[in-house]
C-alpha cells in the first residue's frame, strides 16, 4: 500500500510530519509522490492564518478528486486545521474518512489500518498531551539538517493568535529525550540542528521550574559531530543574559536568533497582547549586538493590525530603519475566528495592509541589500545544500541564513563537493538576499 504524504506549514508541522512517516514506514507502508499511484493520501494541514487555511482547504479539495476518481481508497487530514475545524471537515467534504487534531497524530497508524476496512475514523485527544517523540521519524530536509522541537503549545495569548486554541498550553520535551532525539538525528547524518518550538526561550518552565534553554543548548553542544545549533522563535522579554552568555561561549552555537517582535507602535504591542515595549526591544537589540558584535537578527511584523494610524505604521518604519535587522518578514493582518483581536475595532481593509506591508518590505531591502553588499572581502564557513545541475557551481548556507526563509550563497569550483560539506569561502559579490563566493584555499 502506497502513501502520498503532504506536510504544509511550519517547521513545527513539518516535525509532526516527520514522525507520522517514521510511524507509517514501521508499519510497513510504502510512498510515492505521485498523487495517482496513491491508495492513501495524508495531508498535515496548517491554518495560522488565512493564506495557510485556504491552502489547506484547497489541497484537501484537490486530493478528494483521487478519493472520488482514483486508486486512492483513504484520505486522511491531520493538523492544525483538522483540529480547528473538526466538526466541519468530514461533514463538508465526505471523501475525507479521518480527521486526526494535533494532540492525536500518534494515532494515524490506527487511522490508515481502519479506514482501509471502510470505517471512518476521528480522534482528539487533550492538548494537554504530549507525544513522544518517533525517534524513527523520517527527516525530509536531506538529513544533513534537521528541526528538534523542544516543546509544544504557547501560553503568551497574543489576541492575534489561535495557536493555544489548536495546540494547547505550553509543554517542554524532557531533557533527557531531547538529548536522546538529537544524538540520534546527528547519527543518521545531521551536522545542524535547529530548536523550534511556538517559544523556544521558555523552555523547562513547566518541568524544571526555570528557563533551561541555556542549560539544554549546553548539552547539546557536547554532541560528537554535530557543527552548528540555530535557535528559532526566541521571544524578545524571555531572552536572559545567561542564554546570551551560553550563545558567546558555545562555538556551535550560531550567531543567529529569531526574535519576532510584531510591531514597534506601543498602542498597537497593548492591543496585540506583547509584552514588550518599542524601548524594552530596543534595549534588547542593543543588548544583543554589543555581546554578540557578529549576530545576525531576524524578526516577523504584522502589518495592518485593527486600530494601526498612519502613526503607527510611520512608527513601525522608523523603527525598522533605526534598527536595521538583517532578516525580516512582513505578514498583512489575518482575522481569525475565536481570537480577540477579529472582534476589535478599526479592522483594516486589505489594500492598506498590503500598502503598508510593501511599504516595510521595499524599505528593509534597501537595508538587506546594503548588508549584504558589506560582507564582499570577508570569509566565512559555509555548509553545502546542493550542486547546480550542468554548472560548476553550488548552492550553501552560512551561519546568517536559516533553511526556507533567508538567503543562499553561490559557489562557484572544479572541487567535487558533497551536501553537508563544511567549506570555508571568500565572499566576492552579492545579489540582491544571496551572495556569490569562492573556496579558500
């Protein structure tokens, strides 16, 4: 029996993904990637917001052609919109015969087997569970890196957000078993790992009684053969001087941090639920940069929030040119249904979000193109992702660059290079967010 298996979303999806495909190949299914060739279809759905719930309803859409018209006798849907919209899946779209909510992804095994029979399956366990990591999961980013998810769930509310709705409260992973996770991981070939996890900063809280970010990224550092450790989802007001501290002293540790902040107006930070000021971000990015001078910073804003003036968003402008970060994203407002924020007042129409956000994105171009002009003339460590088909060239990452959202560097050698490959480069131009090397003798 065939699985195609489709994983949209986030990092932290693309986890959940994973292990479901570990789970499915020791009961010994087979895959495919070919939508026609399938007898199941399995979609891990995403729906933070609207772009990603449309989406997600249309590959649902697309798939139930094959459960109507095809070979395929199971589709399955798992995720953040099957946990959202249950009660609303199966009865829409009756090609569907299992809904599986995200505290329940362990089940789908089960699911597949009795579906198959011809019975339809639905399972929602609490969002207080946690499931144990598959530690046969299968990794789909090539193995030569791979995302370790240290917790679960969110507590922070932010009144834009139904992350809590969907996943539930916050819930670090043991200690113990992320260490054992991430051996494994480097084992099978991974030389980065990266922590994800809807906050990172507050891991250990629930467990340990204390934020033990610091101590697990110790730990993992003693890992043999594991090169870099890149820290995702950092939220500004929990990053303490004994992570920053860890960071400096841990050489595996990248000198690179996601910090999303939303916003720098602090009327529109109240309404969004953040608990930071424009002047407590600031401090920390100041704070940030004179420890680390070689830090890259990357943040997320959300343009066109309910009540956002012209103020507000010349506010969000200023800040970003004063700040100066060297990776940003800039999503538009996205209502979502059972969140404060859908209900407030001043609910912005859709060609002023998007002004707004072009207007942020064109001006933090300028600043990422700059940036990128200043590094030509400097070496740097950079890790293979691929050969360019028919050229002498390669395509890699540096430590300033996260998988999917920053940029590339292009190598151009007559060397035979492998993925994964370490190699040190000399950056000798840039274009646009990438930047063009050769290999230092």
């Amino acid at each position: 029996m065939k699985i195609l298996f489709i994983s949209l979303g986030c990092d932290k999806n693309l986890v959940d993904s994973e292990e479901m495909l570990g789970m499915l190949r020791k009961a010994s299914f087979e895959f495919t990637d070919d939508e026609a060739e399938a007898d199941i279809i399995v979609i891990n759905t995403c729906c933070f917001v609207g772009d990603a719930k449309e989406e997600s309803i249309e590959t649902i859409l697309q798939m139930s052609e094959y459960r109507k018209n095809g070979k395929c006798k199971s589709l399955i849907v798992t995720g953040c919109l099957a946990q959202r919209y249950k009660d609303e899946i199966m009865k829409e779209i009756p090609e569907v015969d299992a809904v599986l909510g995200t505290g329940s992804y362990d089940q789908i095994v089960e699911a597949v087997q009795n579906t198959l029979k011809g019975t339809k399956y639905e399972k929602y366990s609490s969002l207080d569970k946690l499931i144990v990591a598959e530690k046969d999961r299968i990794i789909t980013t090539g193995g030569y890196f791979a995302y370790l998810k240290i917790a679960e769930g969110c507590d922070k509310c932010c009144t834009y957000c139904i992350i809590p709705k969907i996943r539930g409260s916050y819930r670090s992973v043991e200690m113990e078993e992320l260490i054992s996770s991430a051996e494994k991981l480097v084992e099978n070939g991974a030389k980065e790992l990266i922590l994800v996890a809807q906050e990172t900063t507050l891991y250990g809280m629930d467990l340990y009684g204390r934020k033990m970010l610091p101590q697990l990224l110790k730990r993992l550092c003693r890992i043999q053969g594991l090169v870099w450790i890149r820290l995702l989802y950092c939220y500004p007001e929990e990053i303490t001087d004994e992570l920053i501290e860890v960071m400096k002293s841990e050489k595996k540790i990248c000198n690179y941090i996601d910090m999303p902040i939303q916003h720098a107006s602090d009327r529109i930070l109240k309404l969004m639920g953040r608990r930071t000021s424009r002047q407590e971000l600031t401090e920390m990015i100041l704070k940030l940069r004179k420890e680390i001078p070689d830090i890259v910073i990357r943040t997320t804003l959300i343009s066109g929030f309910p009540g956002e003036t012209e103020d507000d968003h010349e506010q969000l402008m200023d800040f970003v040119d004063e700040m100066e970060f060297d990776r940003l994203g800039v999503f538009t407002y996205s209502p979502e249904e059972d969140t404060p924020a859908e209900k407030m007042a001043g609910q912005i129409d859709e060609e002023t979000k998007n002004r707004r956000r072009n207007e942020v994105m064109e001006f933090q171009q300028e600043i990422a193109f700059e940036k990128g002009e200043s590094m030509t003339g400097k070496e740097i460590l950079v890790m293979i992702e691929g050969k360019i088909v028919d050229e002498n060239a390669y395509v890699g990452r540096t430590y300033m660059d996260a998988p999917g959202v920053d940029g590339n560097i292009f190598i151009t050698t007559e060397e035979e290079l492998l993925t994964g490959d370490f190699v040190k480069v000399k950056i000798i131009g840039s274009k646009e967010y990438d930047l063009i090397g050769r290999i230092v003798d």
